[in-house]
C-alpha cells in the first residue's frame, strides 16, 4: 500500500475487506524534517548514502511528515496519524512508538519525543517508556570548535495503551 499516513483507515477501507483490527502496533514516525539537515563535516551514514548516490530523504512529496517544515506542523501530522491508529486496534491493545529528540539547525534541541508523549496521551494513556540504546553508533564530534553539541545515541520508545 502506498498512500497518505494521515489517511490510513480510509487506505485500509479501500484495499481490505475486512479491515483488520491490530492487537499491538510498533513503529517510528519519521524525526521531523532531520534528513534534510546537514549534520556538519563529520562523516556520516547521511553523507555515505549521499557518496554512492543512494537517496537520503523517503520521498519529495508534500505528504512526507519528514519534509515538512515547521515543527508544530510536523507535530500535529503525526497526532493525525495515531489517531487513524487508535479507530485500527483493539480496545487495551498496545501502541510503541520510537522517537528520539532532534537538534534543529539553529541548535535547539527539539523534544520530538515529549512533545508526541503529551500530544498522544489524549489519545492514548501513556503507560511506560524503555529506552533504546544505540551503543555501537560511531561518535562524532559535532559542535568543535564552536560549541558543545552531545553526541545522541538513545531513542525513546513510548508504550501507550489503548485504554
């Protein structure tokens, strides 16, 4: 199925008959509009990718979450998605969702992880939070010689019910 996230019951309605109703659903939205980003001189998987000609971004349509531009925006495109989610499974059935924290490019760290947390416990009663630690990530050295900039190699993943 290719089509709009915001628009999955519609997109499952049109293609299934019946449309399943899911008992625990895990994924990761896309980290904003990050991949357009440059991450410095540091090599990267981004730049790598870049190198060997392979595309960096998902897509270059307007649909995309991850090239949307403003932050709230961005926020409220994912809201949309889980609730199509939420009216796809069962009542007391699980939702993760993987997200991790952005620096934009003006530095400020935006807590794409939090943000979702709050937006979707109106939707979702937010249960746990584990963290995923990606420890064999290679470290950069990101903000030399100007400014301290951590390295960031944790991504949450937010365990609501659907309650």
């Amino acid at each position: 199925m290719v089509g709009d996230s915001r628009g999955l019951g519609d997109l499952l309605r049109s293609s299934m008959d019946p449309v399943p109703v899911f008992d625990f659903v895990m994924t990761s939205p896309p980290y904003w509009n990050m991949l357009h980003k440059s991450r410095g001189h540091n090599e990267t998987v981004h730049k790598s990718r870049a190198e060997k000609g392979l595309p960096q971004v998902y897509s270059s349509l307007s649909e995309d979450l991850g090239n949307i531009e403003s932050y709230d925006e961005y926020l409220n495109g994912v809201v949309a998605v889980f609730r199509q989610v939420k009216t796809l499974i069962r009542p007391g059935s699980y939702l993760v969702v993987v997200v991790q924290n952005v620096r934009d490019v003006n530095g400020v760290l935006r807590p794409v992880a939090w943000d979702l947390a709050l937006a979707l416990s109106h939707l979702f009663a937010l249960r746990q939070e584990q963290i995923w630690c990606q420890d064999n990530k290679r470290l950069g050295c990101w903000g030399y010689p100007t400014t301290y900039v951590s390295n960031v190699h944790h991504h949450y993943c937010l365990v609501f019910e659907n309650a």
